[in-house]
C-alpha cells in the first residue's frame, strides 16, 4: 500500500468529517451493526466514497465508516469489514485501520462473530480475546514495508492489550454483565470449520473461532494501534452439540447480542480516558 493512497483516503474523510479528531476506532462486522445506534452527532460515509476502502459483499455488513460521538468520546466506526475469503489482497484489510491512526485514533475495539470451541462458553455470550492463533498462512503484511507506518517484523505478544482488557471486565462488573475470556482461533473461510479442524483448534488452546479479527491486529499493531478484542459468541463450532452453523444463525444471535454489547461499549467508553 503506498503512502499516497492512504493519504488520498484519509483526506477525503476530513473533508467530510467536520472537523471531528475521533481517538478511538471501533471495527464490528455480521449482525452487529445495532451496537452502534447509540453513536450521536454521526456523519455516515459509505466505503465506496473513501478512495481505496473495500466494499464488503458480505451480509450483516454495513460498509460504512461513522464519526460521531460514543459515551461522550469521539469514535470512528467501521461497520462492516473486508475478509481474506472474499477476494480482496492484503490492502484492503490493512487502509481502513491505518486510515484510522491517520484520523488520529490510538486504540480499536475489534469486535466479530465467532463460534465457540469451548463448551463453558455459550451462544449468547461476549468474550475478551487474550491471544490469538493463525495457522492459515494468511498475514495482510505480506508485501513491502513502509518503515513510516511500522517495522517489517512486529512483536505480537500481548497484540490484545492486558490493560485494556482489564478496563472492559471492570465496565462489563460494573453492569453486570458476565463476560468470558479466552483465545481465538483465525479460520480463513468461507467454509465454516469442520469438526476435525474443531479438534485440532480446541487442542492448540483455542475457545472461539472467527473468519476476521486475528489478521486486523496485526495490522492494528503494527501501526501502533492499542488492540481490544470482543468477540460475540453466535454458536457452537461444529462437532460440539450437533448444530450446523450457519450465517444465518450468525445474523440472528448476533442481532440478539447487540443490546448487550451496546450496553457494554457504552459503560466501557465511560471508563475510558486518554491515559488508557
């Protein structure tokens, strides 16, 4: 990606952004859009007016970035995201979070469906993500650095910030609202996993499993964004209850999920301060 196309994107969201400096970026994908209906004084762009953003082909998936205010803080949202399995290359993944840092944000809240691979954490549930597994051979760096943005090898251990994580189980106590903790497990997709792979994830220490957010912190971390990860649990992998996932049910719980993620990002920004 080079420089002049991430500056081409970033001023055509000033230009439109009345003047806004949001310090905190949020990313949500499938059926989790209502979350962020509480976002006021919103400006909506479409992706398709920010030069070089991908447009998401998938359903649940807004494609649009909204700046506004969440909590009284000033946020730039991505509803909707690019996936590795829809086509597009390593850029499409890696403008929209650096376009974030460029607007000025610090930190992103990534939040995505996944299914669960351990039986303690259910349907219906929110779960901080703590590390993350990638054995696909998928990495959106894949290419030449631009040493401005970030270093060609970036450390990836604590990717999923431990003081940030810490705030969210505070905000989630303080609305009591029960809040599971664990690894993710990146599974490239469109084809949902299949129970061997199920077998082999548990066995590498995974409990969720998702189609997005593990390849989005690296490229968060590399260009020094702070990383909280949300993932909302919408069913059970296969070969652990015998349910067939399907999107389908992945819109649904996760339509069913967005009151309580609303309320948790709410009390979450509340908490939040620039020292965090």
């Amino acid at each position: 990606m080079s420089r002049a196309a991430l500056d081409a994107a970033v001023a055509a969201v000033r230009s439109r952004s009345g003047g806004r400096s949001p310090k905190l970026g949020i990313v949500i994908g499938s059926g989790l859009g209502a979350a962020t209906g509480r976002i006021a004084d919103v400006t909506r762009i479409p992706f398709g007016e920010i030069p070089g953003f991908p447009v998401s082909s998938v359903p649940g998936h807004e494609g649009a970035l909204l700046l506004g205010k969440l909590g009284g803080k000033q946020v730039a949202v991505l509803s909707g995201r690019a996936h590795a399995y829809e086509g597009h290359g390593p850029e499409a993944m890696r403008l929209p979070l650096r376009a974030l840092k460029a607007l000025g944000c610090r930190a992103v809240i990534l939040i995505s469906a996944v299914g669960s691979l351990n039986r303690k954490i259910p349907p219906g549930r929110l779960a901080l993500v703590s590390d993350h597994v990638n054995m696909t051979g998928y990495d959106p760096l894949t290419g030449p650095n631009d040493d401005s943005i970030g270093p060609r090898f970036p450390a990836m251990n604590a990717a999923y910030d431990p003081a940030l994580r810490k705030l969210a189980r505070g905000a989630a106590k303080n609305i009591k609202l029960k809040l599971a903790e664990g690894v993710t497990v990146f599974h490239a997709g469109p084809g949902f996993e299949t129970p061997a792979e199920v077998r082999i994830y548990r066995r590498l220490g995974g409990d969720m499993v998702g189609m997005s957010m593990p390849p989005e912190t690296v490229v968060a971390r590399h260009c020094g964004l702070r990383v909280l990860g949300i993932g909302a649990v919408t069913n059970m992998a296969a070969g652990i209850g015998g349910a067939v996932p399907s999107h389908a049910e992945t819109l649904k719980q996760g339509g069913a999920m967005s009151a309580d993620l609303a309320r948790l990002l709410a009390a979450l920004l509340e908490a939040w301060n620039d020292a965090v």
